[in-house]
C-alpha cells in the first residue's frame, strides 16, 4: 500500500496530539506538515511534547502550506470557522479533508458539497469519530421506528464551545429521518424556567451538559407505553476517537464525493 501524505491542523490540541501519534505510528501514514496557530518556519521536533517527530515543517498559512509541501489528506481538528477555511482551502490544492470540527452550518456543508462535486474529490466531516458513538447514532435510528418518544442527553467537558453537539444533532437528524415530527410531553406544557425542556428538534428534545471531568458521552432515550430503552455512549479519552480518524483518512481517498457522518462509510 502506498503511504498516504498527511497535513495536521491543530496538532497541539488535545485531538491534534492523538492525531500526530497517530499518523506517525501507522506504516502507510506519512507526516508531512503541520498547521499552528505559532511557531511558523519552525519544525515540529523544536515543540515540547513532539522532540522524536523530525522533518515535519509547521506552518501558520495553510496556502502557503499546501503549495509547498506534498499531501493528499488534511486531518482538521480546529474550530468551525478555522475548519471551514482549511477544508475550502484543500479542496482547491487538490487535497481531501478529513474534519472532525463540529459546528458546520448547514451553508457550510451545502459549500463544500458543492466543491467536491466540482473537483471531482472526497471529504468526510465527522462529528463524532469514535467508532461506538457510531454505532449509538444507527442504533437509535433502528429504535426510532418503534419508538416515537425521544429525548438526547449529550454530556461534554466545560471547554467545548458548541452546545447542542454535532454528534447530538447528527443523531436527531438521524432519527427524524424515519421517524414523524412529534412535539412530545403535555401539550399544555410550560416552562417556567426558560430551557428546561431543552432544544426542540423536530419535536425531540435535546439536553446538553458541561461538566469538568467529562471527555464525550450520549444517551438517546426512547419511551412507550410501560417500557423505555436507553441507548448510551461514553468517550473516556481521547484516543477513543482514533480509530474512526484512521479509518476516514483510508476511505476518503476511495471518495470523490461529500461525506457528512462517519456512519455512512461503516458496512
């Protein structure tokens, strides 16, 4: 197998160090450049924490960037508006995104769906990598045509900026797609602090907590007359995400097309 060429943006994040450890111990991974917010010219072995990973450039400008070093995948693990820049960016230097940044507007996703059909290339945005949070995500839509009453828990540390997550919407997303609207609980019902039913999505509700302590977990409960079925992920760390980035690195370059959800390239 051919070595698949490999930026990183954002390899100083807690995901982004997974992510280099990754690439730099998968045989057919090649770790060609990094993309930093600081430490431009710089290699990455001159940064704490990364000594024993030599010839990889770090770069504060993706163009620059992508002219200058040879790649055929972007890992990004940044934030919406950086990703959304990075992933444009790749597409137009030939380059297939793999994005695990939530937060996309639906614009967002419609953009880049447009440009892979114009460049004739894949890129897979995941809102969740983790392979088990996958699995919770077709479960529950398995479950959604039974059960018609649903409400999300998805519980995060205290510095994700997002709320609800991606992996929670993707989820409701999910289960809308077999399952009637529904504006579920007393028709007469009324809060009397503002928020306590959660976010209304398509009459599911979708509860979100930040907690130190807690990496990424997700609960999806159904009820019904005299039973309920929980359906729960748990995250403890972060190397939990790993496998479902190796995966999507292999399989973005069998795609010439928009890929929105790990699920859709899992038999």
């Amino acid at each position: 197998m051919n070595s698949i060429k490999i930026i990183i943006a954002g390899p100083r994040g807690r995901m982004g160090t997974e992510a280099v450890n990754l690439v730099t111990n998968t045989e057919h991974f090649e770790l060609t450049a990094v993309i930093d917010n600081k430490y431009n010219g710089m290699m990455l072995s001159d940064v704490q924490g990364f000594q024993a990973i030599h010839n990889v450039p770090i770069y504060t400008d993706i163009v620059q960037c992508l002219q200058e070093v040879k790649a055929d995948v972007l890992i990004d693990l940044t934030t919406p508006e950086v990703g959304m820049f990075h992933a444009r960016n790749a597409l137009e230097h030939d380059v297939r995104p793999v994005v695990g940044t939530t937060g996309f507007s639906k614009e967002d996703l419609q953009e880049l769906e447009r440009i892979c059909h114009e460049r004739n290339l894949g890129c897979i945005i995941a809102p969740n990598f983790a392979i088990g949070a996958v699995l919770m995500m077709k479960f529950s839509q398995m479950a959604a045509k039974y059960f018609h009453d649903v409400e999300i828990i998805e519980m995060h540390h205290d510095g994700k900026l997002d709320a609800p997550s991606g992996t929670s919407v993707k989820t409701a997303e999910m289960i809308a797609a077999v399952r009637e609207p529904k504006k579920q609980g007393h028709p007469n019902e009324k809060e009397t602090i503002a928020g306590a039913r959660g976010a209304d999505f398509d009459g599911m509700r979708i509860h979100s907590v930040r907690l130190p302590g807690l990496i990424a977990h997700q609960q999806v409960m159904f009820g019904s007359d005299g039973q309920t079925i929980t359906i729960r992920h748990d995250s403890y760390n972060r190397s939990s995400f790993m496998s479902g980035v190796k995966v999507a690195v292999e399989e973005v370059m069998k795609h010439n097309a928009f890929v929105y959800g790990l699920e859709n390239i899992l038999d």
